[in-house]
C-alpha cells in the first residue's frame, strides 16, 4: 500500500468537484460555495461498488491522496495499475459508457475530465510521465482509454481555472440546459431546476423529478420539565419524575421542537448540531422563539431578497400587494357583516373601499399609498362598530385604541 496524504490547501480544487464542474457548474456551486451536499441512491451504490472493488483486489489498490498546488488540483486516485511499465490511473463508475454515432464506447465528458485530471495530478505530484487514464463502465463491462496530451493537460488546466472563478463568485450559475443531467443529480431535491425553469418560462412543462423526501421525524416534546439528553448515537428524551428515558436513534430523526419549558443539555445540542438536527423553541402558548440549527440557509436567496428590497419599484410593488390585500380582506368582511341585513354605513363603506382600492394598483409613490391606505382603514375601522348587532352604547368603538378600556 503506497500512501501519501498532506492536509489539502484550500486554493486548490477536489478533482471531485471538478467532476461536478464538467457535469454541471451550478452542480459545482452548489456542492463548493454553498455546501449543499445530498446523498442519493445512486451515490451510496457507487460507494459501495469502490468498497466491494477494494475488497476483491484483496489490498492491491492503492489508495493515494494527491495534492499539487502548483496544478491547482487535489483529490484521491481510486485506483492506479503499472502496465507495460507505465502508471495508469483507473476510474470505476457504476453506469454505463457514452456511445458515440457509430456506436463506439467514450467516455462522457465529465468523466473524461475526471481521469485526466487524476493523470496530470499524478504527473505533476510524483514526477512521472502517465500516458493515459482509464474509465472502466461497470454496467455494460466496457473499459475505456483516455490519452494524456498537451491538448488534455491545457484543457485540465482551463478547467481548473474556470472552477476558480466560479468558486470566488458570489451568483450562482442558472440550471443547465440539458434536463436529462438532472435527472440523475443527486442535487435536484434542493436546486429545484424544474422550479427554475418554470419561474422563467410560464409554458415550461415541468418534469417531476420525484425527490426523495426527508422522512426522518420532527420530534415534538411537550411537556414541561422534559430532559432531552443524548446516549451515543441516540437522542434521549426522559419525562418529568420518570426515571427511565425513551431513546430514539439520531439518525430517524430530523427536527427537535422543545415546547414551553423542555430542555435540551449541551451535549446534546453539540450532537444536533453535528448531525444537522434542528432545534426549536417555541413557548406554551405556541408562539416560535427561535432555532439552533446548523444546516446550511439558503444564502443565495437572501442575498437575492436583500438585492430586490434596495430597489424603490420592487419595494413599492410589495407595499401596492400589501395595501390592496389587506383591504381587500377587510371589505370581504364588512360584506360578510351585511349578510342578511340592510346596514347603509355598511354598504356605503363597501362601495368606497371599492373605488379606493381600484386606485391603490395605480400610486406611483410610497406617499399616495400611505394616503389610501389611511383611507381604507379609517373607512373600514369608522364602520367597524356596526358590524355588531345589538351592542350597548359605552361598547361601541369611537375610534383605535391599544389595550382594553375599563369601563365603570
Ligand atoms: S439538478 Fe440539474 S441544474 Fe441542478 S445542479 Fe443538478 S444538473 Fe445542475
């Protein structure tokens, strides 16, 4: 077993992610600036297939991690064989090959990138020359040759430059345009590409891409004076004046929500927050106080939120949403209010909330929208008292008032 490992730098890029790059930037994005990992099927299966590859060499597989900083590349070479006094590298994958027009095995070009990447780093780490790089296609036992030339050394290099420039910028790339990679990315559940599209074109026909759904358990403790605590890999929930917990394995379950006065130790919180298990507070009478939760925010939409709200239009067009919704739920019940009965301040207000309503699609400014929004809600709150029956005169409303009037 030939072993070399060196801490990675974090200037150089994982030919893993570069793998990702060639297959899909935003894939690449996704994964290296935003840390958003997910693990699929067909990911455990190629996990599995290296550690079933590993264990019928029986130890004749070197394990070798690389580093070059000068390449700009790290990574772990799956496999390496000496041929005819030559180093190969060897990349299994669990699919199937590329077949070109005439039908003739490639490799597809994320793979082709892959290997080669592994070939240059190997030359570039260990000094020695590598003539090729090979893609073993495990479904249909098909073994591919990929020659190492100065064209495949410059293009490995682009690509890594590419990577960089990627990995520094703060927007992430759009969905590709080829639908059929997504289907088989692991990333789908969380980039959404079929969202994507349709947000941009309103004919697109979506493809349900049928994302696994998390299915772990949102643990609820409701009692006060709970304990939830952790026991190795499992989280421990023990009741007030019970002596024996109930354990529940970390892994089934995805949320904790403390209610009213639970607690939770720091060990445990240390697990959660290993394990990206949420934790939330939320008081007695229901209302949310607050999360620890470590999984990754979705950066690139509040960085999209806070770039709309700096934009006047886009803050006036909420504001208009607001003021019309808002009015239009408030003469809704004033409507309701009339059912049955003949009320002329009622029906008088109904009719102006109409027309200031109409107006507020048009204000061109956040002052005209203030004056309509007054406008609708003195409307709606100077009727408001009219929308009980039969109510004694020192109960009616004359007017907003904060808290509760004692009444003699
Ligand atoms: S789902 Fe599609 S667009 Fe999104 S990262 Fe994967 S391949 Fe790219």
């Amino acid at each position: 077993m030939n072993t070399i490992a060196r801490l990675p730098q974090p200037e150089t890029i994982k030919v893993s992610a570069l793998h990702a790059y060639a297959y899909c930037p935003r894939l690449f994005y996704l994964e290296e600036v935003e840390a958003l990992y997910t693990q699929d099927a067909a990911v455990f299966a190629g996990r599995k297939l290296h550690e079933e590859l590993e264990e019928q060499e029986d130890g004749t597989w070197e394990d070798l991690f690389l580093e070059s900083v000068d390449l700009g590349l790290r990574g772990r070479v799956d496999a390496l064989r000496h041929r005819d006094g030559q180093v190969i590298p060897y990349e299994h994958k669990r699919g199937r090959c590329y077949r070109d027009e005439q039908k003739q095995p490639q490799v597809w070009e994320s793979d082709r990138l892959q290997v080669l990447a592994y070939a240059y780093l190997l030359e570039m780490a260990l000094g020695v020359t590598i003539q090729e790089g090979r893609v073993r296609y495990h479904a249909d036992n098909v073994l591919v040759h990929v020659p190492l030339d100065d064209a495949a050394r410059a293009w490995v290099r682009e690509m890594i430059d590419r990577a960089r420039t990627l990995r520094n910028s703060t927007h992430r790339p759009p969905v590709t345009d080829n639908e059929r990679l997504c289907t088989r990315c692991s990333l789908a559940p969380v980039c959404l590409p079929e969202e994507a599209r349709l947000a941009h074109d309103k004919e697109w026909q979506p493809v349900r891409l049928f994302p696994e759904d998390d299915d772990r358990i949102v643990l609820h403790v409701l009692e006060p004076g709970t304990r939830v605590g952790r026991t190795g890999e499992q989280i421990k929930v023990l009741r007030c004046g019970e002596k024996k917990a109930e354990v529940i394995p970390a892994r089934q379950v995805g949320q904790i929500v403390l209610h009213s006065f639970s607690q939770i130790s720091t060990q445990a919180l240390h697990f959660c927050s290993d394990q990206e298990i949420g934790v939330h507070l939320v008081s007695g009478g229901g209302r949310y106080l607050g999360s620890f939760d470590s999984r990754q925010g979705s950066i690139q939409r509040r960085i999209a939120q806070y770039g709309a709200l700096v934009q006047p239009e886009v803050c006036l067009g909420l504001a208009r949403q607001l003021v019309v919704c808002r009015g239009r739920s408030q003469r809704k019940f004033l409507m309701r209010g009339c059912r049955g009965r003949v009320v002329p301040e009622l029906t008088a207000a109904i009719a102006q909330m109409k027309a200031v309503l109409k107006q507020v699609g048009k204000a061109e400014s956040l002052g005209s929208l203030l004056g309509l929004e007054g406008n609708l809600a003195a409307t709606y709150f100077g009727v408001f008292d009219r929308l009980l029956k039969d109510v004694a005169a020192e109960l009616r409303f004359d007017g907003r008032n904060v808290g509760l009037r004692r009444i003699e």
